[in-house]
C-alpha cells in the first residue's frame, strides 16, 4: 500500500517545479520560521553525517589505505584497486554470481507475483481470497535468518521434507545434497526468494486490477473474449503502467541480488556460486582488513546501481511509458 | 456508481449471465479446480515449515533425530523452551531486542513525521533542499566500509545506539507521511494559527494525532524492520555478548549447527551451554524453538497490520 502512495509523489513531471517563482530568503523570513528550521535543520544535519559523510570514505579505493596513518600520510595508488578488481578471477566470479541472481531474482519475482495475482484475481469468494493472501503475505515479516533456517531444514538429506516429498514421488531415487552443490544454489535462492515475498509482491498489482474500469471487461464479454482472452488483452494492459514503474525501481537493485541469504545459505562446498559482492566486500573489508579493495568493489556497486536506475528510466521515458525521476 | 447500479444491471451480474452461457459448461469448472488446487498448495507450502518448526520445538530433542515429526510432536516436552531460558543469555537478547524494536520505532516515528511535516509546508523556505538532500538518500548509499569508519569514529562500536541512531530516519517513509498530511484541510492548520499556535505546537497536537492510520502503518513495519535486523549486531557489537540480539542469537546458532556440507548436523546433547547440555537438548530443536521465540512478536502484530494493508485491496474494490 505506501508503494502506491510513493509512486503517486515521484511519478511528477519534473518541468512543473521549476516553473515556481523562489520567494528571496530574508531575514525577516527566516525569524518568521524559525520553529520549522529547528524541526528540520538538526534532522537535516543528522543525515547528512550518516549519509552523506560517509561517502569522504571512498577516497580509500584510490589510496593504499592503512589504518595506523593520517589522511595526508596515506599513499594515493589512482585506479590501481579497481584494475586490480576486474583483473581478479575472484571478482569476476562474484560478479557474474550477482548478476545472475539478481536476475533470477528478478524474473522470478516478477513473473510469479504477476501470476499469483491473476489466479487470486480469479477467486469470486471473497473469503477465501483473503485467507490465501493473509497466508501468502506472512513469510515477508519473517528475517532472512528465520527463512533461511527453515530453507536449510526442509532441503536437509535428515528428513528435509523437500527430500521426503520427491521421494515418495518417485522423482528421485535417493535424497539429493541439495545445499552442497553449486549448480542448485541459484535456484534455491530464487526459490527462497519466491517464497518470502510472492503474497506480498502481489499486493500492490491486486489494487491495480481492483482500479481497472468493469466497463472494459464487459465490452470485452460482448465481443466474445473468453477468460484468457480478458486477462491478456484488459487486465495485463491494464496493470502495464505498474509493472513498469516496478521494473524501474527493481532493475536499480539487480546488483543488490543480496547479502543475507547467500551468506546464510552458503558454504565451503557452493562458495563459487553463492558469493556476491556484499560478500565480497565484507570478507575484503572487514575480516581481511583490505579496506581499498574493498571500498572499490562497493563503489563499483553503487556506481552500476545508480547507472542502470537512470538507463531504466531513459529507455522507458523514450517509449513513452511510465518513469520514476 | 449506485446511480449505475440502478439504472442497468451492474457488471457482476452481466459476468454471471455470460458465463454460464460461455465458453462450455467443462472450462470454468477445470479452471476453477486447477485454481483451487494452486492455492491449497500454496497454502500449504506457505505453512507446512511453520508447523513443523513448532512440532520440532515442542518434541523431545533425542526423538526428532530419529525422523518423522511433521505436523505434530511425538514425544511432548518443555525442555526445549526450559533451556534456552535457562542460561539467560537468549534472555538478555531478548531484551535487548525488545529495547531496540521500541525505541527505534518511537523515535522514527516521531522525527520521521516532525520533518514530513515541516517539508509539506509550501511556505518554508529551505523546503526544496532539504527535501532534495532526503530524496538522494534513497538511490545511493557509500557501502559497508565507508558506513564501519564513521561508526567508528562515532565511538558507536559496541554500544546499544548503534542499533538506534544510524537509522532514526527514512526518506521512504517521510514521503509516504507527507503525502498524507498533504491531504489534512489546509484550513485546520490555518484555524490553529490564527488561535496563535506556532509550527511545533500545530505539529503536536494538529498534525500528528491527524495522522494516526498511516502512522499506525509505518510504524508496524519499523518496527518488524528493527526486530529483524541482525546484520549490524553482526558487524558492530559482536563483541559484546551482552548486546547481542534475538536475530543474532539464532544466526549464530543456525551457523554453528550447520556442518560443511550446508546440511543441519544432528549429533547429541550439544545444548547452548555446558551447564543445560543435557541429551535431552539437540541443536536442532533449540533451534526450532528460538525460531518460535524470534517469531512469535511478529505473529501478534500480525493480525493488527492486517487491518491496514489489506486497506488498498478494499478502496479498489468499491469501484465494481
């Protein structure tokens, strides 16, 4: 629900601002609201210490930092850390692990909440609707390490019921060490990600459908269209413009493919598939203390993030869709 | 829409008629098993590792190594519950939880709306920068080392209001706010002056008690938030046990119990400490029951956030 009310406040044009006439700060002005600057300059103040400040610490991907010496003292290396990085087999490797996984992610998230909300969609009792969605929203409250814990268990060898149920199926002849090998790590992650988030996901496509015009899907009745039919052609372009919104934001987030559930889930024998950047940075940073190295491998991060978020919204805004800036 | 209503038959009734006559009579009746079918497994995917954890947590810790708990226990038992309460230490991190979840979510609260408030008044001067200084925070962020110095340098490091005060404020949740004081009669707040309130006062007493169901929202959800978090336990008090949180607690136990191959090893009688390490007690059902523990909060608000985020499903829905 505040995802909607979000959109509503940034999908502006943001012609109509400028065109405001700015009032000139006056003295007079400012004694006047002085009240609103102390509720709002120390906040102010306050993130821009926690916020911004910070970001001062990223001069240490272009010097050879050590701890013990003053800034004046630290040797300034240029773009040696991050020729350093993409020169790193361990990097490139943690960098496809996130990419892919972010896009798994992705996709699956996607397509799955969209699908779930078309089937919930089609549920005419009202009561049963809400018990399937009450249920399917509940795995979102839960932490990363609470989920993860119950992914571990369910795909363990020892009676994990993933195990048990392909058995009885006979989809499988023997339990499969399903956390132990890197070609299943992905898929888990996908899948636990599914897991967590599909009810919740839907949320906000099932107010789309629910602000769709009936008018429409009765037009559609009368010239025929069976239920496919309506869900193809009325209520996927009706809930266009939110998947695209959606789209936007998520694509800013595909290199945040995580942190929490690859570091929870893995383990010595699937650490090529399972580490991501995240990872990376804290095994680097803070238990190796290459703290250069590692700065540049989050700037890295940020810097992509920030990149596709504005190619995201470029290529949209150029198909004259939806966008976010 | 009653207008409508009266005048033709309304959508719903013109879905019924067709749909009998539709497609065949076979089609809406596969479809519809198919679906019901969908959901009951999603249903019961959603909730089959919760019953079971629970089972496990309320089972004898010995007998649930020998397999088979599913929907119930076997062989009924306390002890699980006993021994983690028992050494204190989970207890503390209990409270220390507890302390953190209410205190951030007050003080987030209260700051969060208190600069909404200020950034919706079209008259303030500095409302453009300010709020654009805000915004920026929600696309970037300078990453994991940058973030570790300066708490540092804060002297934060292994003190409780490094669980407060890196996070007192959220852009997200500042829009979400203004947004809906943007919706309170600008005549209300103009009465109050006139009655020769100032700012703070009309925020305290107009204001904030006007925005009390979206509050009630964003507050559930900082709440969870800081329930959950674990990660900067992990990274910046994990050297002081006795800040530890509930979340932590039960990573570093789910880290500790899971051998090499990722699987939950299952040998005997390693309990939380020596002292409760009887062989009644495995890893694996202490586990289960911190999960019960770490979860049952967030199962009580449950019901109550229900009220509010089903509120957008409803406001859709009057339109059929």
């Amino acid at each position: 629900m505040d995802e909607t009310l979000e959109i509503d406040t940034v999908v502006r044009h943001p012609k109509k601002n400028r065109k405001k006439k700015k009032k000139p700060i006056t003295w007079r002005l400012i004694k006047n609201q002085n009240q609103l600057i102390w509720m709002s300059v120390p906040l102010m103040l306050y993130i821009i210490l926690f916020a911004y400040v910070p970001v001062w610490g990223w001069t240490m991907a272009f010097q050879n930092y050590k701890p013990a010496k003053s800034f004046g003292e630290q040797e300034w290396v240029g773009l040696k850390q991050f020729r350093f990085l993409f020169t790193d087999d361990n990097f490139i490797r943690v960098l496809r692990n996130t990419l892919a996984m972010g896009l798994i992610n992705l996709i699956l998230g996607f397509v799955t909440a969209i699908v779930l909300a078309l089937l919930l969609n089609e549920i005419k009792k009202v009561f049963w609707k809400r018990t399937v969605q009450t249920i399917s929203y509940l795995p979102h409250f839960l932490s990363w390490i609470i989920v993860t814990g119950i992914v571990a268990t369910s795909l363990s060898i020892n009676d994990g019921i993933v195990n048990i149920v392909l058995m009885k199926l006979h989809l499988i002849k023997e339990p499969i060490l399903w956390l132990s090998e890197g070609k299943y790590f992905w898929g888990i992650v996908g899948a636990s990600h599914v897991w967590k988030e599909v009810g919740w996901n839907t949320i906000i496509y099932l107010a789309a459908i629910a602000s769709i015009d009936p008018a429409l899907y009765e037009a559609a009745e009368i010239d025929g269209a069976n239920r496919y039919k309506k869900m193809m052609f009325v209520t996927l372009p009706g809930i266009k413009a939110t998947i695209v919104i959606l789209m936007i934001m998520s694509i800013g987030h595909v290199l945040e493919a995580g942190f929490e559930v690859q570091y929870l889930l893995g383990n010595g024998l699937v650490v090529d598939w399972a580490e991501t950047i995240d990872i990376f940075v804290l095994k680097y940073g803070l238990a190796q203390g290459n703290y250069s190295l590692a700065t540049a491998g989050g700037i890295f991060k940020t810097v992509v993030s920030v990149t596709l978020l504005l190619m995201a919204n470029g290529i949209s805004k150029r198909l004259g869709e939806e966008r976010l800036l | 829409m009653m207008d409508n209503r009266q005048i033709s038959p309304g959508p719903k009734a013109g879905y019924t008629v067709k749909r009998s006559l539709g497609t065949g009579r076979l089609e809406p009746i596969l479809f519809t098993s198919f679906n019901t079918l969908f959901m009951v497994c999603l249903v019961v995917v959603t909730l089959y590792p919760f019953i079971n954890t629970i089972a496990v947590s309320f089972n004898e810790g010995n007998d649930t190594i020998r397999g088979g708990i599913y929907l119930w226990p076997r062989e009924w038992t306390f002890q699980n519950y006993r021994a983690i309460f028992a050494t204190g230490t989970i207890f503390d991190a209990f409270l220390v939880s507890v302390a953190r979840t209410v205190i951030s979510t007050i003080l987030n609260i209260f700051l969060t709306t208190m600069l909404a408030y200020t950034l919706s008044r079209r008259e303030y001067v500095f409302r453009q920068p300010i709020t654009v200084i805000f915004v920026l925070t929600m696309y970037f962020s300078a990453g994991l080392i940058p973030n570790y110095f300066l708490i540092k340098d804060l002297h934060l490091l292994n003190s409780f209001w490094v669980y407060i005060f890196p996070s007192m404020i959220s852009a997200f949740n500042m829009i979400v706010i203004r947004t809906y004081i943007g919706t309170i009669p600008e005549s209300l707040l103009e009465s109050a002056k006139i009655d020769g309130a100032g700012d703070f006062r009309i925020f305290m007493r107009v204001v904030f008690p006007l925005c009390k169901p979206v509050l009630a929202t964003i507050a559930l959800f900082v709440a969870v938030g800081a329930w959950n978090s674990w990660f900067d336990a992990f990274i910046y008090t994990s050297s002081r046990q006795n800040l530890s949180t509930l979340q932590y607690e039960l990573m570093k136990l789910l880290s500790s119990t899971m051998n090499s191959n990722g699987n939950p090893t299952v040998q005997n009688g390693v309990g939380m400490d020596q002292n409760s390490a009887r062989a009644m007690v495995t890893p694996l059902s202490i586990r289960a029951a911190i999960t019960v523990v770490a979860s049952v909060p967030i199962l009580l608000v449950y019901p109550f956030m229900q009220k509010y985020f089903v509120v957008g499903l409803n406001v859709g829905s009057v339109k059929e």
